[in-house]
C-alpha cells in the first residue's frame, strides 16, 4: 500500500487577491475532506513567512482547521520554524491540535534558513540554535503537564496532549548540529537532504548513546499533479509549478541540499529536472507501486482550482482506489 499525500501551501503569483485566496484557501480544505474520506495518509504543511508569493505563514492554524474536517489523515507540519515563536504558546496549540486528532499530529521542528523571517519576528539570527535548544527544552517540560520554572516563574502548561508522552515530533535539519540535537533529545531525526555523511554520523552518535536510530532520509521525492494529458497540462500550467521552484530556490542558501531544490529557469528545464511532474492516472499508479509513496502537490503555485479539483478526483479513482 503506497503512502500517499497532498502538499498545501497556497504559493500564488497575486496574493493579494482576497477573494482568490479566499477560494483557494477553502478549496485547500475540501479537497482534503475529501480525499480523507477516500483514503489518503497525510497532509503536509509548510511554514515561510514575509513572502511575496504568499508562502503559507500558519501551519499549526492550518492544521486545526483540517483535522476538524478529518477522520483519519495525519496532519505533517514539516518544519515548523520554531525559535521564530513563543514556546509556551507552541505547546498549548499543539496540546490541543493533538487532543482534537486524536494524535494526528507530526511535527518536524526547524531552524529554517531565511534570516528575514527572524529579522520580522524580532529574533536573532545569530542565537538561532541556542532558542531551538531552549523552545525544545520548554515543549517537552510542559507537555508533562508539571509545574516548571519558565524565565524566573513556576508555570503549568494544561491541558496535556492526548498523545503519550507527547505528540509526535521530529527533529528537522541536514547538519551534524541537528542529528547532535536529535540524539540528545532521543527525538527522531527528519534529514532535509539525502546526505549520507550525515546519516552515518547519526547512527554512530546513536550507538554511542545507546539508542535505536529513528531517521527519515528522503530520496526522490517529485511533487505531483494528476491530469488527463500532461502535455497540455505542462503547456497550460507549467508556469505555476516554476513560480514555486524558482520562489524557494531564491530562498535557498549555497550549501543548502534538499530533493525539491530545483535549478531549472524555464518551464523546459523544470520538466527536464523531474522534481515537478503531471502524471496520468496510469502513470501515478506506477509511482506509487514503484516508490510505495506520492507526493501529490494539486493547488502548487496557484494551479487553477478545477485542474486541483481534477487531480483529486483522479487520484481517488485510481491510486487510492488500487489500495482498497
């Protein structure tokens, strides 16, 4: 059975479009009703802030609005910026997101790499690491559901998460830094790139702590629209999935890897690299088969709703359908 999921994000060339945004927004929430209803696994969220294409800022908002329309999808933030927020605040929204879904809830927890969204949320860029430490260390203090001391006060977080001893969390990242981080933590670690020096540098710190590894390191990973005719699909839309590649490759910093990070400068080159694809029904089926996942991506950089629409209803019909 292929693990199969939709990526929202809501990138769109006129984000300052309300009514547009408005619809895209809502239609974001049906179409994962209703796949949810057909059998998909996972949503996945992402998290940028101060971008001029609209980048989705509020993924734990977002979370909440689509596991009150669930039954049984997880709902993947991946990576929630977390020195960018108030720790205290984090683990209330995610207490009650886990109470809501019923454990639903993944959350990989990043750095990120964009020294603007620090600059705008009055935090410092150089000290990044240091607030990662001291936000994770105030998560998992207050999902006890104990009193603890908190910038020089006794402070309860309650509820507590449904989920024991806490929701699902990931530690995110390519660097040796953060599988350091993991392990301290005995968190599992979610690698931004295949980077295998890494990797290896994990398990070793896991063998030397006495831990058993928990490391999620992508491969191929194409993002995904399910049409009729991908020819005409790239002619008419491949314009929306260039405006997302090229929005996060100038985001990207030189030594920064990920299996999205694309190159291409044209509609040709994106369709060339195969990080962005339009597959047919046959198509995603093989995939799936294939991969034994799929990243669906069906509203990518402002991709018309109806053609959204289409790729879910293609996708119930035949990769959700083969899994029944």
């Amino acid at each position: 059975m292929a693990f199969t999921l939709i990526r929202i994000n809501h990138v769109h060339p006129d984000p300052v479009d309300g009514t547009e945004m408005s619809d895209r927004y809502r239609a974001a929430l049906d179409i994962a009703e209703f796949l949810d209803e057909r059998g998909l696994n996972a949503v996945q969220l992402d998290e940028h802030h101060v971008s001029s294409t609209g980048w989705s800022p509020t993924p734990m908002m977002t979370a909440g609005m689509i596991v009150s329309r669930t039954e049984h999808v997880l709902c993947l933030i991946g990576a929630l910026l977390l020195p960018l927020h108030d720790p205290i605040r984090v683990a209330e929204d995610l207490a009650v997101l886990d109470l809501v879904s019923k454990g639903r809830i993944v959350v990989t927890v990043g750095l990120g790499y964009r020294p603007v969204e620090y600059a705008a949320m009055g935090k410092e860029w150089s000290e990044r690491g240091r607030i990662l430490d001291e936000s994770l260390d105030v998560l998992l203090r207050a999902w006890t559901g104990e009193p603890f001391e908190h910038n020089g006060e006794m402070v309860q977080v309650l509820p507590k998460p449904f989920s024991e001893p806490h929701p699902t969390l990931m530690i995110g990242g390519s660097a040796k830094a953060s599988a350091r981080r993991a392990v301290r933590l005995g968190l599992p670690f979610s690698m931004g790139g295949n980077k295998q020096d890494v990797k290896a540098y994990y398990e070793e710190l896991c063998v030397q702590a006495g831990i058993a590894p928990f490391v999620i390191c992508p491969e191929e990973a194409p993002q995904i629209v399910i049409v009729d005719d991908p020819d005409r699909a790239w002619a008419e839309h491949g314009q929306h999935f260039l405006l997302e590649a090229q929005t996060y490759h100038g985001w990207q910093q030189p030594h920064q890897k990920s299996v999205v990070h694309s190159h291409a400068t044209t509609v040709a080159e994106l369709r060339d690299e195969g990080i962005y694809r339009f597959y047919t029904p046959d198509q995603a089926v093989e995939h799936a088969r294939e991969k034994g996942s799929l990243s669906l991506h069906p509203l990518c950089g402002g991709m018309p709703i109806d053609v959204a629409w289409r790729c879910a209803e293609l996708a119930a019909d035949s990769v959700l359908q083969a899994d029944q």
